[in-house]
C-alpha cells in the first residue's frame, strides 16, 4: 500500500511538472504562427485566388459563346394584311400564254392610227396603263380579309445562338494581358504582406529576447545591491563604515527595485504583443529560443550588395512594372476602338407561328449562320481623348517606377551604412563589457580588502550594468538592421 501511494505521488509530479514547463518557442515558430493569424495576410492570399480565376475568365473569351433564349407573348388582336374584302381583275390568257386583252375586258375597241385601243364608257379611246380605271373588267378574283388574318395571339419564339470573335483589335489579347499583370500585382502585394508581417513578428520577438536579457541584468543587478548593502551594514558593526553609506547603498538599492519593475512591466507588454500577433492568449507563459542573446551568433561583416539586382527584387517594383504594362495593355486597347471588329454567328431559330409555311400555328425553325462586322466611322473625337489619355497614364507609371527605384537604393544605401556601423558599434559594446566586468570584479576585491569604498563599487556595479545593457541593445540592433537590410533587399521570404 505504501508503494502505491509512493508512486501514485511520483506519478502526481511528474504530471504536475509538465504541465508547469514553459513553452519555447523559435523564431521560425512565432513567423509561423504569425502568418496563420494575421488577416491581412489571408486576405491578400484570396486576392491572389480571385486575380487567378479572373485570369482564367479573361482567357476564355478566345473561345465562342453559346446562349439559349426562349419567349412568349399573347397579343390582344390579330394581325390582318387586308382592311376589308377586296376583288382582283383576272386576265384571260391565250394559247401561248400571252395576256388577251379583247377577252380580259369588256370595253369596246377601235382601231386608232392603225392600231386596236380601247373606248372608255364615254367611247373615247384611252391608255390602260395611264388610266387603268377606265378599264372594265369581265371577271374578278375574290380575296376575303379574313383569308390575309394571321392568328398571333399566342407566339412562342426559341433560339440558340453561338458567336465567336474572329477579329477585334487585339483587345482579347490585351485583356488577357491585364488579367495576367493583375494576377501578378496581387501576388506581389502577397508578398509584401507575408514580408510586413514578418518583419513586425521578428521586431516583437528581438523585443522580447531585449527585455529578458535586460531583466536578467536588473535582477543582478539588484542582487550585487542587496550583497553591497549587506556587507555595508556589517561594515558598521566593525566601524568601518558609515551609516551615510548605508543609506546610499540602499537608495541605490531602491532605485535598481524600481529600475527592475519597469523591465519587468515593459517585458510583460511586449510579450502580449507577441502574443497578439501569433493568435496566442494574452497570458500566455512562454520562453524564446533565443532568450540567451550573449550567445547568439553575430556578423562580422556587411554582405556585398547587388544594389540593381536588389532593387529588381522588391516588391513595389515589381508591381510597378506590371502597372505600366496594364497601361500599356489599355493604351492598345484603346486604339483598338479604331479597328473593325468581326464575328462569326450561327444558331438554330424556332418559332410558333410558323412563317416559313403559310402562317400556321405550329413550331418550326431554320439554321442560321452569318458573319457581323463593325466598322467605327465617326466618333467626335472621342476616342483620340481616351487615347491620349491612356498615353499619360502609362507615362504617370513609369515616373512613378523611376521615382520608387531611386528610393529604394537610397533605402539600401542606408540599411547598408546602418548595418556597419551597429556591426562596429557591438565589438565596442562586446569590449566595453568585458572590460566593465573586469572593473567591477576589482573593486569587488577591494571593497573585500577594505581598501575600497562603497561608492566606488556602486560606480562599478552601475557600469557594469550600463556596459552590459548597452551591449544586449547593440546585439539586438544588430538583429533588427540584419532584417531591415533583408528587407531592402527583399530577401525576407
């Protein structure tokens, strides 16, 4: 029983010791968080998928169109060619098929200047053809109206058509072009998005390491203090020292507490910054690879920079460059508007009533293949303006590539001059502290021996502190002008 209830509190402790470890995170572990909490970043990433399905709809107008329509409609009235019954003269034919005119009419005739021309009522001779009124038939045809009425009061129209572009100026062609520019504006907009991102990330996370460090200092440095103060007092006891010194010490002391809580609240701050950007609870407990920055790699030297190559791998470049050829793709465009457009057409119609056989209530149709073309004559200049405004646009774009390159190799320039000097200025720091370290270890000695006086120790202790953060500041410096220079460069991928 006694061994069960042993392990059962061996088992209890273990557990309890797991779930008190504290998280440790990398670097490439908060980048990683980071990137899946940030909405900014999610929503450029579905802007590169909407650029991407506009890209492949822009590619298929290339190909032809077919549509299906169907309608109906009820008419109140018929339609009826005739305003009412109406008789039609019929001429009687000969033989051989040639119009007979004595037999067609019942005027009388005579003979005129030799040749037969018919009287009229009065018995004058007249001209048919001038005045066919005069003519006085023997036989009529009857056309009832009711025969010339078409029954519309119901219409059923269907169709199905295709069309497919045969000629329009190239502006399917430069279409596609922009879709496929857009496409690439919106990646490289992903990519300054995922570089933004990383870049604060890493900030937060060097913010974080910064702090640690400097509280891992206060605190010893608050501990030397509290030794400092306790050897002093005892020093009293021997009468070596005075009370003024102890009260010295101790406002020192009172100033390093105070020193170590507002690290302490500015590390807590910054932690929930972290937290914020990788989606994490406000209060999480965790620790940072890299919190040891003493033994953190630092560079010796500044790379060598391909200033042209650098500047082409920017971002904003890139997505300059694809703006001006948008431009260019709508200055085409709008010249295009000048040229015949073509296309070829074909369908199947179908209708009811059915026209193409008398005019019966019944569904019939007919295939219909066809070429259309536009031909633009006359505009009042319109189209020059939007042409010449396309031009000015394009230009507008290359000013402002031209303006961003010159920027960003002076912003090179500087991250590159930056970089050398913190490099320079953490060897400095690096010797500093050793040699803050080595003078406080002296007057440690010394203030031991009773040969040194208590102010001369805290003067030690308070460049030690001083020599010591100026070097976690200049490390950390590094860091961060290490990544603004991957950034100019656009590296930080």
């Amino acid at each position: 029983m006694k061994k069960l209830f042993v392990c059962l509190v061996l088992l209890v402790s273990i557990v309890l010791q797991v779930f008190a470890q504290k998280e440790l995170f990398s670097l490439d572990d908060c980048r990683n968080m980071a990137m899946s909490n940030n909405k900014e970043l999610k929503i450029a990433h579905e802007q590169v998928k909407v650029a991407v399905s506009l890209e492949k709809a822009a590619f298929t107008h290339y190909f032809p169109t077919i549509s299906a329509n169907g309608a109906y409609l009820w008419n109140e009235k018929n339609i009826s060619l005739m305003k009412e019954d109406a008789y039609l003269p019929v001429y009687a034919m000969d033989i051989n098929g040639s119009k007979n005119y004595a037999a067609s009419w019942n005027n009388s005739w005579a003979v005129y200047n030799g040749a037969p021309v018919p009287l009229d009522a009065n018995g004058v001779p007249f001209d048919p053809q001038k005045n066919p009124e005069k003519i006085s038939w023997k036989n009529y045809a009857y056309l009832p109206k009711d025969a010339f009425e078409m029954d519309v009061h119901n219409v059923f129209v269907g169709s199905v058509m295709m069309a497919q572009p045969l000629f329009m100026g190239g502006k399917i062609r430069e279409l596609n072009n922009i879709a496929k520019s857009t496409r690439k504006i919106s990646e490289a907009k992903f990519a300054g998005e995922l570089s933004d991102n990383m870049l604060e990330t890493d900030a937060a996370y060097w913010r974080v390491v910064s702090l640690v460090n400097k509280e891992k200092l206060a605190k010893s440095y608050v501990a030397l203090l509290e030794k400092l103060s306790s050897d002093v007092e005892k020093s009293i006891l021997f009468g070596v020292a005075t009370k003024s010194e102890a009260l010295s010490v101790k406002v020192k002391l009172n100033e390093a507490q105070m020193q170590l809580l507002q690290v302490q609240d500015g590390l807590n701050l910054s932690k929930m910054l972290l937290c914020q950007l990788c989606g994490l609870p406000l209060d999480s407990d965790f620790g940072l690879v890299d919190e040891n920055i003493a033994t953190t790699d630092m560079p010796l030297d500044n790379p060598t920079i391909n200033i042209d190559n650098a500047v082409a791998n920017r971002y904003e470049i890139k997505s300059l460059e694809e703006t001006i050829n948008i431009a260019e793709s709508n200055r085409k465009i709008m010249v295009s508007r000048f040229m015949p457009n073509a296309a070829l057409t074909a369908g199947y119609l179908l209708s009811n009533p059915n026209t193409y056989n008398g005019f019966s209530t019944e569904f019939a149709g007919m295939w219909q293949v066809g070429v259309v073309v536009n031909v633009p004559i006359f505009h009042f200049g319109e189209r020059i303006h939007t042409l010449n405004a396309a031009r000015s646009i394009k230009q507008i774009a290359e000013y402002e590539l031209e303006d961003a390159k010159e920027k960003i190799r002076l912003e090179i320039t500087q991250s590159s001059f930056k970089m050398n000097e913190v490099i320079k200025k953490s060897i400095m720091t690096k010797t500093n502290k050793d040699k803050a370290e080595e003078n406080l270890r002296y007057a440690t000695i010394g203030f031991d021996s009773g040969v040194v006086a208590s102010s001369v120790v805290m003067e030690a202790q308070t460049a030690w502190l001083k020599a010591n953060s100026e070097d976690v500041d200049a490390r950390i410096e590094v860091k961060l002008c290490q990544l603004y220079l991957q950034k100019a460069i656009g590296n930080l991928k």
